[in-house]
C-alpha cells in the first residue's frame, strides 16, 4: 500500500499545480470580463456628461457592445470542440467510406442459424 501510495504523490502533485492553473485563469477571465463592463459604462457616463449625449441612445450603444461581446465569446470559446467534432466526423466517415471485405450477397461458406 505503501509503495502505491508513492506512485500517486507525482501525479497528485501535478494536479493540484493544474487545479491551481486552472482558477487562476478562471478567474482572470471573470475578472477581465467585469472589468470590460466596468470600462464600457465608464466610457459611456462620459459621453453622457461631457458630450451631452443621449442616455438612451447611449445605454443602446453599451448593450450592443455588451452583447456582441458576450457572442464573440462564446463562439470562440466552442472554436476547440468544433475542429474536434470535424475530426471525429472524418473518422466516422473513413469508417463508413471503407470498403467491405465481406461480400454479404455470396451463397458459399458457412451460415449460422439460430
């Protein structure tokens, strides 16, 4: 039990480093996300006082960025499973494409009947 419980500590050391990767980046990422709407309605409080901009037309503006951006992100974020998804499809239809070695319609060998 020993001796397998010295095999783990390698592997369980590399996962808690990934885990740690891993929250920081996710947290980067939730950070920068808030801070980007932050920074819009900043921009836009600006526009609003010193340039005596409509509130409504500018609030509009915001949304769309707000959205555009929250899109973008989450087609970017699917780029990796889709270039996954067209390589197991192609290999789904090598499979499908390949020719038989069986000929099914042959009357000679042996049939199994049950």
């Amino acid at each position: 039990m020993s001796k397998y419980d010295e095999l783990l500590e390698e592997p369980n050391a590399i996962g808690i480093r990934n885990a740690h990767i891993a929250g920081f980046f996710y947290g980067y990422s939730q950070c920068i996300r808030f801070m980007f709407l932050g920074f819009i309605f900043y921009i836009s409080s600006i526009f609003i006082f010193d340039y005596k901009e409509n509130p409504d037309d500018t609030y509009i503006g915001v949304y769309i960025l707000f959205v555009s951006a929250l899109g973008s992100g989450i087609a970017i974020s699917q780029a990796p499973s889709v270039s996954k998804a067209r390589v197991a499809a192609a290999k789904v239809f090598d499979i499908i494409e390949d020719k038989s070695k069986i000929d099914t319609r042959a009357t000679e060998g042996e049939k199994i009947i049950k």
